[in-house]
C-alpha cells in the first residue's frame, strides 16, 4: 500500500494544468468561478485623474501654508466641482474651487482643505488651518496602478474583488483556462438511479450525484456517465468513451478484491498507465489511479484515472483528499489548489488502529480562540453515508498514531 503523501505526488505531478490552447473569451457576467489565462492589464490609469477623498476646497498649498484660525486665508471661490462634472477654470493664486468628495482637481490647485477647517462668507472661503503638507487629501492619478502594468496574473481565480477590478479596469470580456471536464461512472450490478423503485439487493447510485456536486462546487464541469454493470466489456466501452470526452476520469466501485471488481483489468485492458492500485488510507485503501496519454489532449497531457472505491464514504473522502487538488491544479490555477490544513482541537476522543492514515470526518469549528473539530456521531463505518452529511472536515491520524484525546490537537483537512 502507498503512503497517502506518495500517492498524492504521483498524483499532482500527473495533474498537468490547461495551457493556451486552452483557453476560452468570456463576457465579464459570466466569468466568476474562471481561472485567468492570460495576464490582464488596463489602458487606465487608477485613479485616472487626480481627485479629492474630501469635501472641501482645491487651493494652492503656497496660498494658505502659514494660515491659522487667528490669521486666516481668505481665497476667491471661482467654481464648484460636483462628482462627475470636468473643472472648467484653473485655480490661480488666492483662488480656490468648491469641491466634493470624488471629483475631478481643477487645475492649478494642488491641495485639498477639508471644509471643517474653514468658513465662507459670500464667494470667499476663510482657510482656518494650514493643510499638512502639499498635496493632503488629493488621491493623485496612478497612485493605484498605472496603465499597462499587470493587473490579474496568469492563474488568478475570478471572484468578487478580480470582478470589480475587471468592471473597473473595462475589461467587460476575459481570456479564461476552459473548465475541467470530469467524466464520472458508477460501476456495480446493484445500483439504480435515486429515480428508480428499488428492488431487493439494489441500492441508489449517490456517488454519482456525491461526485458531480463535488466537482461543480471544485470549478469543474461534471459529465454524468450514469452506471456500468459489473461486466468488463460495459465497462471498458464506459471508461473507452470518457477517455475521448473528459480530461479527468472518476469511477466507483469495483476496484477491490472481488470476483466482480474489473475495473482494474480493464484499465490495463485500455493501455493506461496504471500508477498505484492501494493507498494506506482509511477509508480508501483500494484507490485505483492511473493516467492514459491521449494524442487529443494538448500538449501532451494525459487524462487522469481516479478508480475510487465504491463505499460512499471511501469515494468522498479520497476524492476530497486527491481528486480536488488535482482537478484545482489542472485548472490552472496559480495558488490554491492544494489541500486546505488546519489545527484544532478535538471535542471527542479520536480512534484509529494505526495501520492507515485514518480521515475521520465531521465539523471545522472556528472560535475566538482556536479552531475546533466535532467528531460526526454515529458510525464511521465507509458505507455510512448518513452521518456525512454537514461534514466539512476531516482530522487526520498519522499512520501510528491510535488515538487523539478530547482536547488534544489534531491535523484536519478542510474544504
Ligand atoms: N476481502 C476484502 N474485501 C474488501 C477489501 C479488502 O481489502 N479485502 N477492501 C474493502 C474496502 S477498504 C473497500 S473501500 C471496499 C471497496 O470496494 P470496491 O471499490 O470494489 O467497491 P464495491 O465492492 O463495488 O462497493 C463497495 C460498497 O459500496 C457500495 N457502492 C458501490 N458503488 C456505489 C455507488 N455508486 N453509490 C453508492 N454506493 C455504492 C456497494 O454497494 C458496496 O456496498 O471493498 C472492501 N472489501
Ligand atoms: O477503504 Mo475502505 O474505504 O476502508 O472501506
Ligand atoms: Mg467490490
């Protein structure tokens, strides 16, 4: 059996990420959740002109430098700047501009002076307080990014804050990696879709459902290839026609010992490299990957094989553990993509016989303090998919280590 930390290098080293001949022009509205593949940049300036952060008014620093409350500036107010309206008078000596927070400097001024600082009578504004320095409270242009500087770097992550920047910069299309396909097959003679009456011996096909929901929310796009017999011809024409569709393959099930665990036969059958047949990992121990070097895959990547085990918690718990950061990574992704780790606390007491690295699953808890972790109740037993449900965290036990006790610290993965 492979250590979990092998696999997972053999693994992410396979999981080459999208190149250019990947990549794909979205309207701005449409590319949340995209990964950025070709650097952005902005013919804008940001701030594009100068303006002020205050209301207030534009002067001339070396008008009301010496000024003070007892011996005050007094200035000619020439014009009023509103938000959105351009100056249309420079500002000369002993003149000043009416201006507001966000609006344009006129020319000639040079500083801002916060109008708690001052009084007017008539046209005139009394400066009651010399500024700080030249330049207060005036956000020059460019002092954010000048244009033509990289904006969002190859392998950025569009969320909120990238779109903002995107809308502000009018980038109102992006040059996006296109989006992992993962084609996902449930193998065994018992199953049927959750839409079917079930017969005696026959359980739903969740896995199939489980892994689609995981690839979706992971940025992926799912392709639902539905159940395979228990027959090696069903499921080589299965995994045959997902090698020409997907980049990523998963299935589940059949990757055992048993009389009707084919899958592996099948991959050798294919001429896929298989990489590793068992990992030491609990649970998840039979986990079957292997890769097939497809001419139709640019630039020489392969498809990636995952054969996860057919218990619904072994396919969640080691599609959490190595297909996510796979999948992340051939995104194209820059940061990222690798497994989330915590330290928190145990509220129960954790068990494992110490033969495999042991994922038990249950809740992350941030507090004030440090972060928790909350043992799901009832059994953990692979094929309990029930007490699964609100997990979003795994603790790790080391091979070796028997057991964490109520309080003490423990590794957690959490998604
Ligand atoms: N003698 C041994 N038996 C088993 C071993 C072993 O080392 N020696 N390994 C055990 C471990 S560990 C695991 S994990 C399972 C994995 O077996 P398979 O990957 O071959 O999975 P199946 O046998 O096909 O199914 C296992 C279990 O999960 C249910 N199942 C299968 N597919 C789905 C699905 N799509 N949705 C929901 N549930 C599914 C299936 O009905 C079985 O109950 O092998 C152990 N055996
Ligand atoms: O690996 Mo199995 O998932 O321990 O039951
Ligand atoms: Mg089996």
């Amino acid at each position: 059996m492979l250590p979990v930390n092998e696999a997972e290098a053999i693994i992410l080293n396979e999981a080459q990420p999208m190149g250019v001949s990947d990549t794909e022009i979205v309207d701005l509205w449409e590319a949340v959740g995209r990964v950025v593949a070709v650097p952005v940049t902005s013919r804008l300036d940001f701030p594009h002109w100068d303006n002020s952060a205050m209301d207030g008014y534009a002067v001339r620093y070396a008008d009301v430098s010496q000024c003070s409350a007892e011996n005050p500036t007094i200035l000619d107010i020439i014009e009023e700047i509103p938000a959105g309206y351009a100056p249309q008078m420079a500002i000369a000596p002993r003149q000043a501009a009416r201006i507001l927070t966000g609006s344009m400097m006129p020319s000639g001024a040079d500083t801002v002076v916060m109008q708690e600082n001052t009084r007017t009578e008539g046209s005139q504004v009394y400066i009651l307080t010399a500024p700080s320095q030249l330049g207060a409270f005036v956000r020059r242009q460019g002092e954010y990014y000048q244009a033509g500087a990289p904006l969002l770097d190859r392998g950025t992550l569009l969320s909120a804050p990238e779109i903002a920047v995107l809308a502000a910069a009018q980038c109102v299309q992006v040059s996006v990696f296109s989006k992992v396909r993962v084609a996902i097959i449930s193998t065994g003679s018992e199953l049927v879709s959750p839409d079917r009456p079930l017969q005696p011996g026959q359980i739903v096909d969740s896995n199939q459902y489980a892994l689609a929901a995981l690839i979706e929310q992971a940025g992926g796009v799912p392709l639902m290839l539905g159940i395979v017999p228990d027959n090696p011809q069903a499921i080589r024409e299965a995994i045959a026609e997902a090698t020409q569709i997907a980049d990523i393959i998963l299935s589940s099930g059949g990757v055992s010992v048993g009389d009707y665990d084919y899958v592996d036969s099948v991959l050798a059958d294919l001429g896929a490299k298989v990489h590793f047949h068992q990992v030491a990992i609990k649970p998840g121990k039979p986990l079957t990957f292997a890769t097939f070097s497809q001419s139709m895959q640019p630039e020489g990547r392969s498809v990636l094989y995952f054969g996860l085990p057919g218990n619904p918690v072994s396919a969640l718990v080691t599609a959490w553990r190595f297909v996510v950061p796979a999948l992340k990574k051939r995104s194209g992704l820059a940061a990222g993509w690798q497994p989330k780790w915590a330290i928190a606390r145990s509220r129960q007491p954790l068990k494992s016989d110490g033969r495999r690295e042991t994922y038990l699953w249950g809740q992350l808890i941030p507090t004030p303090q440090e972060s928790e972790f909350e043992l799901a109740t009832g059994s953990h037993s692979s094929g309990n998919l029930i007490n699964l449900a609100r997990t979003n965290a795994l603790a790790v036990l080391p091979v070796g280590e028997t057991q964490v006790k109520l309080g003490e610290r423990v590794k957690v993965l959490y998604f």
